[in-house]
C-alpha cells in the first residue's frame, strides 16, 4: 500500500481524528471493525470487484491526448473517471460502502450531496441492493442541479433540502449526521468523500485506490514503464485526488491537488475541526466556517479530508488555486481538443495545467478526468450563451 494507514486514533500526522457526539463513538467503532473484516476479506473484494467490472464499467481507460498536448506543450494523459456508470469517481466509493452496510445488517442508507453526483451514485446503489435511501441537499444546490435531484428520485430515493446556514453542501453534510445520530441502529451513512471522523477518511481512500491502481499499470504501458512527472486532480473533499495520488505516493511523480480559489482550504485555511475531523478549514477571525464560493457546486466546501491536509504539511503533496474564469476556459479547451466534455470539477484540475503550461513544457501529467459534464451544460449554457 503506497499511503499508509492513519494512526489507532484515526490521524494523519496532526490531521483527522474522530470528533462526534458521544452517541456516535460505538457506531463509528463498528464501522472500523466491519470495514476493516471486509477489506481483508477476499469474498468481499471479489463481490466488489465483480461489480466495479460488471455494473460501474471498471476498469475505465486512460486516453493519450494528442491535440490537447499538442496546443499546451506537454503531453497529458487523462483518467477517465467521466466514463464510469453514475459518470463520476463517486460509485467506487459508494458501491463499496452501500455492500459494508447490508454485510453490517443495515437497510438503510444516508447521504449527503452538493452537486448530486454522490447522491446519484447512492440513490443508484440503494436501488440496486434494495435498501432504502435518504439523500440531504442543501436548498441551493437542489435549485442548481435540479436534474440530478429528479435522478434521484426517479432511483427512489427521498431528497430532503437543508435550510439551515448556506443551504449547501456543508449544512446538508450536518443534516445526514443528524439522520444517521437517531437511527443508527438500521441505517449506515454513506458519505461520499475522504472527510468526516475516523474511519470516513481511510476507508473512502482505500475504495478509491482502484483509480491509482489501475492508472499505475496503464501509465506504465504508455510510458514503457516509467510514471508521469506529475499527477493532478481537483480536491474537493479531497477523494478523487487521494485515489489517483495512492497510485504514486511511492514514486517520484509530484502531486498537485487544484482547489477552486473561493473553496480554498488547504490554501487559505487553518487548521480547525468541523464535521468530525481536524483539518484545513477556511474560518474567519472568529473561527466561523467560512462559505466557500465556487462554480461548481462539487467543490463548494470550506473544509478538505486530513490526509490531504497532512500531504501539504509534510510537503509530499502541494496545492493550486483557480479561478472561475480559468475553469470556464479548460471546460471549453478539453471539449474543442479532445471530444471529451468534462464535469466543472475536473476542468480544476485542467485549468491548473493550462496556466501552468510553461513551466510543465516537455512534461507528462497525468490528469484525473473524475467526471464527465452533462450534469453542467445547462450552467455553461447561461454562462457561455
Ligand atoms: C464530487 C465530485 C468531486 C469532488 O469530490 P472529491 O471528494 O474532492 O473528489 C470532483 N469531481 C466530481 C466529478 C465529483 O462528482
């Protein structure tokens, strides 16, 4: 395993930790303990794999970009998340996390979401299982993503906005913790990135690490064994880009996480506690979480998990800012070059490499394309006109 695991207490050097009310310290334990069985259980992997080859589509290409190389000066090599069923990274996660509920007895699953991807991808889950389904949605994102919202229902699951603070994707993620508090005894709280209390942040890494995987040996094939020089992705929460690092921590690849410039976290934040971890966190002088602005709704969060928080602190990991304008640009740059429309997430990650042509002239990057963009064409419709 090229990352390693977090300490007994759930920590990454002085980040993560679990940091719940009390009545969720027994539940968060049996998680560990169930996860941790399942993982080192090969019926368990085989009936995970069985589905990420046979449901979600895995393994999913990596494409040699030959214009878009071309127009930049340096070859990039993309990971096509965008092309997994739900059309994000998400059902890697959730796949796995919705087959350790039902191993765990539970009928029932609890999520958060903020552009609707991870919602999606729980909803469909669920359906698959035939496990009940909450979803909680900031009032603000369910107006943005609205078609997402109807996905969801249509899988059947139940949608609930939440109104409280910036109706985003931060007061939906305190509303699922809320749900999962009162009825823990049937329900498990699929949460969908490397984040929250220990053990969220590993156990969401470890089911992400097939993209780091599977990029390892495909890069391998293209670069006649070697690795790319660097290796970026969007951070969010931080899951897409904890999947591809695990592939390369062990190599002397650079990684690169790109954070939207208003969602900033290990970039203006201190460290703080907030949904049940210590990490970056962007507050104010009176250490309020701060709103984060982003354009896309998938990276509206003001906190990131605490591995990538302690990536940055020990400096195997660095971090870029974007602007909007920047991402609007890579959205278009991809879409004309390769064919490939891509979700406002990943174009971070694009728009990073764009901007910093000149200094990566001659360079491969490898770049985790985690989802694709239909869900954002409306948006960029208005935008673009
Ligand atoms: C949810 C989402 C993200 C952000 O989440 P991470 O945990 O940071 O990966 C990025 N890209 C896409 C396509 C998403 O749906």
């Amino acid at each position: 395993m090229a990352l390693p695991e977090p300490s007994a207490s759930g920590r990454f050097g002085e980040f993560g930790g679990r940091y719940v009310p009390e009545t969720l310290v027994p539940a968060c334990q049996e998680l560990e303990e169930a996860f941790r069985a399942a993982w080192a259980d090969p019926a368990f992997r085989a009936e995970l794999d069985d589905l990420l080859h046979h449901y979600a589509g895995r393994p999913s290409p990596l494409t040699d970009c030959r214009r878009l190389s071309e127009e930049l000066g340096l070859r990039v090599l993309l990971k096509r998340e965008d092309l997994n069923h739900t059309g994000s990274h998400k059902i890697n996660n959730v796949l796995g996390q919705a087959l350790l509920a039902r191993r765990m007895g539970k009928t029932r699953l609890v999520a958060e979401t903020g552009a609707g991807q991870h919602g999606v991808a729980t909803a469909t889950a669920a359906a698959l299982l035939g496990m009940e389904c909450m979803v909680y949605m900031g009032e603000v994102d369910m107006g943005r993503q609205a078609l997402n919202v109807f996905r969801m229902r249509l899988l059947g699951a139940e949608v609930v906005p939440a109104t409280s603070g910036s109706r985003t994707l931060k007061d939906a993620v305190n509303e699922a913790m809320r749900d999962w508090v009162a009825t823990v005894e049937d329900s498990h709280y699929c949460l969908g990135s490397v984040m929250g209390p220990h053990p969220y942040p590993w156990m969401v890494r470890e089911l992400h690490t097939v993209i780091g995987d599977e990029a390892r040996a495909q890069c391998s094939e293209v670069l006649d064994g070697g690795v790319p020089d660097v290796v970026t992705a969007c951070v969010g929460g931080g899951s897409n880009a904890i999947g591809i690092f695990s592939g390369f921590a062990d190599t002397a690849a650079e990684l690169v996480g790109v954070e939207p410039a208003g969602g900033a976290a290990v970039g203006r934040g201190v460290p703080g506690v907030v949904h049940g971890m210590k990490s970056y966190l962007m507050q104010d002088e009176f250490g309020q979480v701060q709103e984060a602005h982003s354009i896309s709704a998938g990276l509206d969060y003001p906190g990131v998990g605490p591995e990538h928080s302690h990536l940055a602190a020990i400096g195997r990991a660095r971090y870029e800012q974007v602007t909007d304008a920047e991402v609007i640009d890579a959205f278009q740059l991809l879409s004309r070059t390769e064919g490939i429309i891509p979700a406002l997430e990943p174009a971070h990650a694009l728009a990073w490499v764009s901007r910093d042509r000149a200094a990566l002239a001659g360079r491969t990057v490898l770049v985790n394309l985690s989802g694709r963009g239909d869900k954002d064409v409306a948006q960029m419709m208005e935008i673009l006109g």
